[in-house]
C-alpha cells in the first residue's frame, strides 16, 4: 500500500506540473514549492513550532493557538506551510508568523529535507491533514505531532477493513485534539486511545472576529433601518437561486451578495443576472449608495465582519463540493439558510439541529424560508438567538489544547 499511495502522490506532483502550464493555482504551488527548496531556519535556543494547513479555513482554526501562543513568547519562531495556494497567497504576510511556506510534495525526501531545514521542536497538523511521508518522519524523529479540531467519519478509509495503511499514519501523531464525541469514540475503535475532545478552534476565532469588526459605516448608510440579506461565499449554484428570488419578489430588503469568485467577468455574470440595477462593492460611496438594493462584494477579507450588520445570511457552497463558514454568521446571532450538502460539517449539523439553520434544496424551499424571516421578526429573532448561543457553548477549544501541551 505505501508503494502505491507514493505512486499516487508522484503521479499527483507530475499532472500539476504539467497544470500549472495553463492553471494559475497550479503554477503558483509549483513556483512557491522550487523558490523555498534551499530556505533553511537556523536552529537556536528558541522553540520552533510548525503548523500545516491544508488552506485558509484550516488556517483560521490554527490562528486562535498562534496568536496566543506568540502573544505569551514573542520569542517563538512559528512556521506556517499551505498546501493550497488560496491559504498562501492570502496569508503570506501574516504577521504572527516568522516564516510561510508552501508543503511540498509528501515523498520520503521532501519529507526529510523540508523537517531538517525548518528543525521543529512541535509540529501541529490542521483537522483533515494527513500526509503519511512528513508524519512518519516526524515520529522517527521524535518530534511531537498533534492534529487539532480533528474530525472524523465512519466512511473514512482510517476505519474500513483494508484501512491498515492509513491506520498508520494516525500511529504517527502524538496526541490527537478531536471535536466530539462520536471522532474520540471512532478511533478508540481502533485502538487510537491519546485523544483528547476540545472541540473546534474555529468558534474562538470567530467570536473574536466579531469583538473586532471592520468598519462598516458606508454599507450601515446604506442599510439605514432597513432589512439587510448577506449572501457569503456564494457559487454559480446559489446565485441563480438568489436572483431569481431578487427579481420576482416585492419585498423591500437591502442585499449583499459576496460571492467566492471575485474575478470581474464573474461579478459581471451575476449583475447580469439582475432586472435591478446593483453596485460593485469597490464603486460605492455616501453619494451613490442608495441608488440601488443590492451590492455585489468584489475584494477579499470583508466578509467575516459584514455579517455584523446583517439580519438574514445565506452561506454558499451547499450545491457544490459543500458549505463554508456558516460559524461567522452565526456569531453575529442571525439565522442561516444553507443548501443540501453539509452533512461533513459538523457545526452545520448542529446548527440545523438547534433550529438557528436551515437546509433548502431549490428556489421554492428559499423562497419560503427567507419569505419567513422577512415577515416574522419573532422567528428572525429566534432562530438568530439559537445561532449565537450555540457559538457561546462551544467557546474554551484553543485554551483546552494550550493547556494540555502547556504552551
């Protein structure tokens, strides 16, 4: 099985290669990983901790453990690797760590020249990371390995029959901060026992986000008192379904849509899309605000506080490969629409669960809901409390895992 899955990521490294002739991701992964190779972090008497993310929503559950830990001792030298260039690119200057990376490919080499040259005294891998090449050397090394906010599902291959190999890599870690219950529970199963519940990093950042968020005073002059639906995160899928609501319905809401794809032939498509005239987020201003309804969120990073204004939040991704961040709306105590495919996600599960989101699976199904929430301030107001109190129980995770590795 090893000689395989080392095919397999041989195999991998060579069709990026060849993708990144024509598909920018591709390319920037390829450059960034031949730019490090010589990047070598000279050892000194300060402790150096390595944390992998596999992109930016990783990132965010790590960020909670490095602000604090480099709040307690600036002196720590704290290296950051991506496996994905949307977690690198945006975080490349990111000023609480002294050095960021890509991961390169997970071979036996990479994975022994990549540990030698950042020479970590604590490696902390992110929820889903798992590559069995840098694991494996870490442990030979004795270095001590945790996973954080950890999730795990009966359908993964660490539990099925034929699973011996990636059994072992979980072998690799030295302890392992889980979620819930049913994830300590699954690898007890397997005899993996140095598991701990925290629970997920991810409801400390967030409420942290929203203790601080951006200013927002044009788009409040531009909601004055008047309802406000934020769609975050929004692909293909879930615009079609909010236009069409948008231009059949009468009611009289302000929207902002913030799509995952900014690239303008993309913000053209969904003005397009419109029978009402809508703004780009980058054009407003006190003059021409409210000259429409509706704008269309064209940059990065403003997301996250936009909630803070809002009364409605649909988060996209539900008719894709699965929903994002639902936690930075709910932080703000608002009720969240979601589409079909979020069973992977756990706080999603648990926010339907808890009446504060709600599952649609066409336009007739969000039509009703959000026709719902527009009329019934009570319900609004419910669902939105159910939302907030849910973020506030799971608070403690980062503190729970400093703690315990007495950072």
């Amino acid at each position: 099985m090893g000689f395989l899955y080392l095919a397999a990521i041989h195999l991998y490294k060579l069709l990026t290669t060849i993708a990144s002739l024509f598909n920018n991701k591709a390319k920037l992964r390829i450059t960034g990983i031949n730019k490090q190779k010589n990047t070598i972090i000279p050892k000194s008497n300060r402790k150096t901790i390595w944390f992998h993310c596999a992109s930016l929503g990783e990132f965010e559950q790590a960020r909670p453990i490095i602000e604090e830990i480099k709040t307690k001792n600036n002196n720590t030298f704290i290296v950051i690797s991506f496996f994905s260039p949307s977690g690198y690119e945006i975080m490349k200057n990111y000023k609480f760590a002294n050095y960021i990376c890509y991961l390169p490919f997970d071979t036996p080499v990479n994975a022994e020249k990549f540990i030698q040259n950042i020479n970590p005294d604590i490696a902390i891998f992110v929820k889903y990371e798992f590559w069995y090449y840098f694991l494996k050397t870490l442990n030979k090394k004795n270095i001590t390995t945790y996973l954080i906010s950890g999730i795990f599902r009966e359908e993964q291959m660490f539990f099925k029959k034929h699973g011996g190999f990636y059994r072992k890599i979980l072998n690799n870690f030295t302890h392992l901060f889980v979620q819930n219950l049913e994830s300590k529970k699954l690898l007890e199963k397997i005899n993996i026992t140095n598991v701990t519940i925290t629970g997920d990093t991810r409801f400390d950042r967030v409420f942290k986000i929203a203790k601080k968020p951006k200013d927002l005073s044009v788009l409040k002059n531009f909601k004055k008192n008047n309802l406000l639906f934020i769609a975050g995160s929004t692909w293909a899928e879930d615009e079609n379904i909010i236009s069409s609501f948008i231009n059949s319905t009468n009611k009289k809401i302000k929207y902002i849509i913030a799509p995952h794809q900014i690239e303008q032939a993309h913000i053209k498509k969904i003005q397009a899309s419109l029978k009402v005239n809508s703004l780009k987020y980058s054009e407003i201003n006190n003059e021409n605000i409210h000259e429409t309804n509706i704008i269309i969120v064209d940059n990065i990073g403003l997301l996250s506080s936009l909630y803070s204004i809002a009364d409605i939040a649909y988060i996209g991704g539900g008719f894709g490969a699965g929903i994002h961040n639902t936690l930075e709306a709910a932080v703000f105590g608002i009720p969240i629409i979601i589409g079909p495919k979020y069973q992977k996600f756990n706080e999603a599960v648990e926010l339907i669960e808890r009446q504060a989101a709600f599952c649609i699976k066409n336009n007739t199904e969000f039509e009703q809901i959000t026709n719902n929430f527009i009329k019934n301030e009570i319900d609004r107001l419910t669902a939105g409390g159910n939302a907030l109190h849910y973020v506030e129980k799971k608070l403690g995770a980062s503190k729970k895992i400093l703690d315990h590795i007495n950072m």
